[in-house]
C-alpha cells in the first residue's frame, strides 16, 4: 500500500532527499514510496512546474537541484507546513491557489492573481463562492465534483473577469490532510496561445473564402496544404493533393522552359508570376494564372512556398473572342480590312525591299444587292461564306485574304506573277459559279468577276493597290461586264 496517504506529503518527501543531496531516480523513488514509476514522473513534473528547480543529471542518472537552491533558502511561514508553496510566488508561471472545501481561500501565487484578477484577496481572505465569474464560467460546479468524487478534474474554460475574456486550463484537486481536505487548484493560462489560434483560424477562414485555391508546398514541391476551392478547380480532393506534387495537374502543353524559370525564380526567393495551361482531373484543360511566394523562417531560409491559383479559363475565352473580332470579320472569318491592310503593308514593304513579285486579287459578287433584296441578307451572308471558304481552300497559307467591301474579297499572292494568279482568278470565279443557295423564295446562285494588279514601284501600299484594282473593275461594271478576270492582259 501507498506510504503516503496525500500527495503532498510524498512531495514534501521528495524534496527533503533532494535537498539532502541525494541521488534519487525513479525507480528508486517508486519503491521507496510504494507507487508506480509513472506516478514518480507525475510527482516530480508537479514540482517543476510549482517552480523547485529539479533537473535530470545524465552523468549520474539521478535527479537533483540546481547546485545554489536549497530549501532553506525560502521564507517559510509560521506555521510549519508540510508543503510550502513559497518559491512558487516568485518563480512559477502556473497560477496555484488552495481553497478550503468552504471556499475560503487559504494561499495563492502571484500568477493567481495576475490571472483571475483577484488581487482583492490579499491575505488569502477571498472565498470562490461568492464570485459570479466563478459561477458562471463553471468552475463552481467542477469544484464540487472535485469534492464531492475526490478525483483529479481537468478543464479548458473560459472565463470573463471585469469585462476580459479569458482561456484557462484549470485542474482540481481535493487533498485530504490530517485537519481539512482542501481544494488544490493549478491553472494555465491559455490566452496567448488561444489568441494566436484565433488568428490563425481566421487566416485560415480568409484563405477558405477567397476565391482563388491557395495552396502551400514544402522546397520540394510536395503539397502540405490546400484550401477549400482544390477540388472546385483542379477536381481533385483535398484528401488527393496533400502529399502529391503539382506537376499530377500539368497538361504537358505548357512549355518546359516556363517550369524552368519558375523554379529558378523561387529558389532564389523572388516571387514568380505567370500563366499555366493545366489539366483538370477529368481531363479538361485550363488556364490558371499563378503566383508562387517562398515562406521564410527567422533564419530568412525558404522553408514552404505559398500559390496563389486563379482560374482564367473564362477571362482567356473572352480575350480569344476580342481578339478574334478586332481581326476578323464576323461573317466570313476572313480578316477585316484593317487588320489585312496592315498585315499586308508589311509585306509589300519587304516586297519591294528584295524585288519580289506580288499579285493583288479583287474578287467582287455580281449584282449582289439584287440578291439581297430579292432572297434576302441571311440567303446573301451564306453565299458569302461559302465563297469564302472556297478562296482559302484554293491560295496558300503564306498569301493574305480579307474582306474589302459589303461584297469583295481581296487576296494578296506572295511571290505571284499576273500568269500566275490568272489561274488562281479563273478557279476562283468557276467555283463561285458552282455555288447554289437555297431561300425561302428559291434558289439563286452568283457569279464573281475578278480583278488583278501586280505589285509595282507605283504602289507604296496596300490602300494604293487596292484603289487600282478596284477603279479597273469599276469600269468593266459600268459596261454590264460580269463573270469575268481582268487586269491580267
């Protein structure tokens, strides 16, 4: 059976042959006081935390006090207790009061009175039942379970003292002495690290509602964590991504030299901006723009990398569909004037430059206003669009077509004599023959008269050339000549 029927009086043993000078262990201690070694640990992190200065000597494998503390040292009381709590006023962070089952408090360290704010008590004169933020943050109510069971209660509370708000972890225990039991209380203050929890729990919330994925790796690149929109645009869970590396998300689309600058730039410790082209889960491609920062310790060494992925598929569609309607006409996908004229003074310029030939194709429907007023614009806009897509089944990719008018095309031939696009102008103009649309009022088709200049020092621009062939068919209309290729005389 125990030795001792408290634990203070093992305690107060304990510190008796520590302040003796002997060598102590624990398994010394447990059979000296009849308890197991696990309680002997518990014994000995009770009085370190009450603030004796016990440490583990590993030469000698035995506890001890520091070499200047000695228990003689302390201011005792008048009367002689077994247990003094004397260098915890000084020492120990750990708030520690005890209280008479009555509620009378019988002492207190100074930690108990920065933390509950009781400095109203000196002379240990306070009692806990008649303190409402005792009652109300249910300390009450578990320090009389503590006395009614006699078992060791452990808490998290929070307590609200004079307007502050406060988080402890309080431990009670009823220790039965020779006169009256008494309610030994110990108390962490968990404020700081509650605060700090707080925080970042709500930096953990904002990264959640943001609407970007934010994302977080080790040097490596392995995935330590994922906010809450992974699998809204990766389609992959969180649960699959923590432990994985981003490159599962690449579409091999991206070219290499991009992940080379990309790592380049963050091992450096610079932050890295730019855009991927990803692959979902699924499969489905993506844009994502990314920026990639590298966490620092206080040694300033990169020890986690942060991303910041935003999903820009949508804003890349948008940009696709701007771009493809500032160049190209609507109708026939052609180029739009604009945009052909400046492509093509820069070839005329380089044209000129080396001697080259070029060949300027105007190609114009016949009485394409009587088609529109008697089939109507969709039956016109069809017919448009398929002799479109004859004319650049026929000219190369290295010659420039657009749309010059409400019904001409025009076609620049690089490297073209007029013999040459003679041919090109005479396939054209039996294929547009060949075209047949059907209308709610019939079917109709058109035909096409095709006009040719050959690039000359006269023709400083695109605007020049298209003038001349245009004037040349110009006169050939006005004479009701229709279906026909001139200029290539």
């Amino acid at each position: 059976m125990y030795k001792y029927t408290n634990k203070i009086d093992a305690l107060t043993a304990i510190l008796k042959r520590l302040d003796s000078g002997e060598k102590l262990n624990s398994d010394l201690l447990a059979h000296d006081l009849h308890v197991g070694v696990r309680t002997i640990y518990r014994y000995l992190n009770h009085l370190q935390v009450a603030g004796y200065p016990i440490y583990f000597d590993k030469a000698d494998k035995s506890y001890r006090f520091l070499d200047n503390f000695r228990l003689a040292q302390l201011k005792t009381s008048a009367v002689d207790e077994a247990f003094t709590l004397h260098p915890i006023n000084q020492v120990s962070g750990m708030a520690i009061a005890t209280f008479r089952t009555t509620g009378e408090c019988i002492h207190k360290n100074m930690a108990m009175s920065r933390l509950m704010g009781c400095s109203s008590w000196n002379h240990c004169n306070g009692n806990f039942r008649q303190l409402d933020w005792w009652r109300d943050s249910g300390l009450m109510a578990l320090s009389d379970e503590a006395i009614e069971t006699g078992r060791e209660l452990c808490r998290d509370l929070t307590l609200s003292i004079n307007g502050r708000e406060r988080w402890i972890q309080v431990r009670l225990t009823l220790v039965k002495q020779k006169k009256d039991p008494c309610l030994v209380f110990v108390a962490q203050d968990l404020s700081p690290r509650m605060h700090k929890e707080m925080q970042v729990a709500r930096f953990y919330a904002a990264m959640n509602q943001s609407p970007n994925l934010i994302l977080v790796t080790d040097t490596d690149g392995t995935i330590e964590y994922v906010s809450e929109q992974a699998e809204e645009l990766t389609g992959y869970t969180a649960e699959e991504l923590v432990g994985a590396n981003p490159r599962i998300l690449k579409s091999e689309q991206t070219p290499p030299e991009v992940y080379q600058n990309l790592w380049s730039t963050i091992s450096r410790g610079y932050t890295w901006n730019g855009e991927l082209y990803n692959r979902r889960k699924n499969g489905e491609f993506y844009w994502q723009h990314l920026q990639i920062s590298p966490i620092r310790n206080h040694q300033k060494d990169i020890r986690r990398f942060v991303a910041v992925i935003e999903d820009i598929s949508r804003q890349k569609r948008l940009e696709e569909e701007i771009y493809a309607y500032a160049i190209t006409d609507r109708n026939t996908g052609l180029y739009s004037r604009k945009i052909l004229f400046a492509l093509a003074d820069r070839d005329i310029a380089a044209a000129q430059r080396y001697g080259r030939s070029m060949t300027l194709l105007i190609v114009d429907i016949d009485r394409f206003k009587q088609c529109n007023e008697q089939f109507g614009y969709p039956a016109g806009n069809q017919f448009m669009r398929q002799l479109a897509d004859i004319c650049r089944s026929i000219v190369r990719t290295t010659d420039l077509i657009g749309r010059v008018g409400k019904d001409s095309f025009a076609i620049l031939l690089a490297e073209s004599e007029l013999s040459d696009a003679l041919l090109v102008a005479e396939r054209i103009r039996k294929k547009a023959g060949e075209i047949i649309i059907n209308a709610p009022e019939g079917a109709f088709t058109c035909t096409v008269s095709v006009g040719g200049v050959a690039l000359s020092a006269c023709h400083q621009n695109m605007e020049q050339l298209v003038l001349a062939c245009e004037g040349m068919l110009q006169s050939h209309l006005i004479q009701e000549q229709t279906n026909i290729c001139v200029g290539f005389a």
